[in-house]
C-alpha cells in the first residue's frame, strides 16, 4: 500500500466517522449527561467497535453477510432493537431533572462507558460494507500485516477523537447549562432520532 493510498483511506473513513449517527449521538448525550472523562472512554468503546467492523471488512465478512442475507437480518434486527431500546430510555427519563450539583461526579465508571461506546457502534452492522467500499481499490492484494494494522490503528484513532471532540463540546458548562432548562426536549429530540435510526436500519 502506498502513502497517498493510506492517505486517501484516511480522510474517507473520517468522513465517513463524522457523519450523524447512533455513535456520534449517543457521544454528544453522554458529554451533556455524564461529562468528558465519561465522554472520553465512550469515544473510545465506538473507536474498538468501529476497529471490529473494519477488520470484518478485511477479512470478507461483507461478502458473507450479502451471501447469508438471513444473518444480516438478524444482525440488523439485533442492532435495530437496541437503538429502539435506547430511544425509549431517552424518551422515558426525558421529564427526570438534571441535578447539576452532581456535575462534577462520573455516573458511568471507565469500563461501562468503553462496553457502552462498543454496544453502540455494534449495533450497526451495514459499517462492514462502508468499510468494504472504502477498502476496494485503496487496499490492494499482497499488503503487509504492519501495513493492515496502521489502517485500524487510523480507524481507532478516527472514531475515538471525533466523538472526544463531539462529547468535549456538548460536556462545555454553557452547553450543559442550555441543556438543564431544555433537557425534555433535547432528550425526546435525542430519542427520536435514535429511533429513526433504529427503524431505518430494521427496514433498508
């Protein structure tokens, strides 16, 4: 693999991390509900998810899963059923009050977070083929294992900084302070995408 095709893998998987989705919306939740550090190793669980589905890729499960379409209805209603869970947990605590003298205390300890961050990349099975698409033509046949590995290392460090940066933005005290006389709206608003998002994905 040469420079400008690790390049050109970059910057298309960044794209690709940036766009809206459960991941990023479950990221700017928790910085508003839970702060950075919690944040932090959220961002980092979505980096190993995203590292699981990218690997997948390299190995071919995208060509399995088109071959078995049973198990990508399975996969997908799996995913499905958990976006929709966690959009009825928004929706449900969406009139419980904020209590900000409790800011500065971390709910969620460092390992429920990353399992938390890892359950919600998962839960979209489809990355496999945008992984796929994106290594066609950028991963040519005979590339070194080192080579594989820089590639998941960028994946890992494309998904955690992003949805750092996305949870360090909405943890920010003005945002945090919008948010407690705002929180019923933001939460049902935050539930009702993930729900788009889950029936979306139960239906394409």
């Amino acid at each position: 693999m040469t420079l400008a095709g690790f390049a050109t893998i970059y910057v298309l998987h960044l794209m690709a991390s940036i766009s809206p989705g459960p991941a990023v919306l479950m990221a700017a939740r928790t910085g508003l509900t839970e702060g950075r550090r919690t944040g932090f190793f959220l961002a980092l669980g979505i980096g190993i998810g995203g590292v699981f589905w990218a690997g997948a890729a390299m190995s071919g499960l995208a060509i399995v899963l088109q071959g078995a379409p049973v198990l990508m209805w399975g996969l997908k209603g799996v995913g499905a059923v958990y976006l929709l869970y966690l959009a009825v947990q928004m929706w449900r605590g969406a009139d419980q009050p904020l209590d900000m003298s409790q800011a500065s205390q971390i709910p969620r300890g460092a390992v429920a977070a990353v399992w938390k961050g890892v359950a919600t990349q998962l839960t979209n099975p489809k990355t496999v083929a945008m992984f796929s698409a994106i290594f066609i033509g950028t991963v040519p046949a005979g590339t070194a294992p080192w080579q594989y590995g820089a590639v998941l290392l960028a994946v890992l460090f494309n998904e955690t900084l992003w949805c750092s940066l996305v949870a360090r933005i909405f943890a920010a005290d003005r945002t945090r302070l919008g948010y407690v006389g705002l929180k019923s709206i933001i939460d049902r608003a935050f539930g009702g995408m993930l729900a788009a998002l889950g029936l979306k994905l139960a239906t394409t």
